[in-house]
C-alpha cells in the first residue's frame, strides 16, 4: 500500500487492518507495518489450499480507504518459505 501524505509517526499514525479468510471459514486478522517511504506491507502466509478471500482497510487519519479481493492458495511440494542461507553459520 502506498500513501503520497506525510505522517509524524508513520509506525503508528496510519493504520492498517487485513482480515484473511480461508476456503474453511477460519479468519485470519492481522495488521501492516511501515515499510520505507510511502509504503505498508503486510504479510501472510496461507495454510490451506483454496479459495481465499481478504479485507484491507487503510486509515490514515483523514479518511479510509477499503479494498476486498480474492485469491487462490495451491499445495506445493516446497518444503516452506524461511530457509537457511548456508554462509551464516
């Protein structure tokens, strides 16, 4: 998400709320972070395959901003997303 104002305390001024739902019904809430400069990321990693469904709601003080979307989730034979870089040691 990217937002041109600028805010005295980007960390915690604008707030941003994403609500994940999975093919099964279960929720997942989670918030955003401050990213760099004009921008906020969230991040989520599905754990069913599936049809996915999100909320995002951006408040930045002077209004909100709401969005919905889909997606689809498929199993993979990758063993996960975090891996270990072989030169830390």
């Amino acid at each position: 998400m990217t937002n041109t104002e600028t805010f005295a305390n980007p960390w915690e001024d604008p707030v941003i709320d994403a609500v994940f739902t999975a093919p099964s019904g279960v929720t997942n809430a989670l918030g955003g972070f401050y990213f760099g400069t004009n921008t906020w990321k969230l991040r989520f990693a599905p754990r069913e395959a599936g049809s996915w469904t999100r909320t995002l709601s951006f408040n930045d003080g002077s209004g909100v901003f709401n969005t919905d979307g889909s997606f689809t989730c498929s199993n993979s034979r990758n063993i996960g997303f975090l891996r270990r870089n072989p030169t830390n040691v």
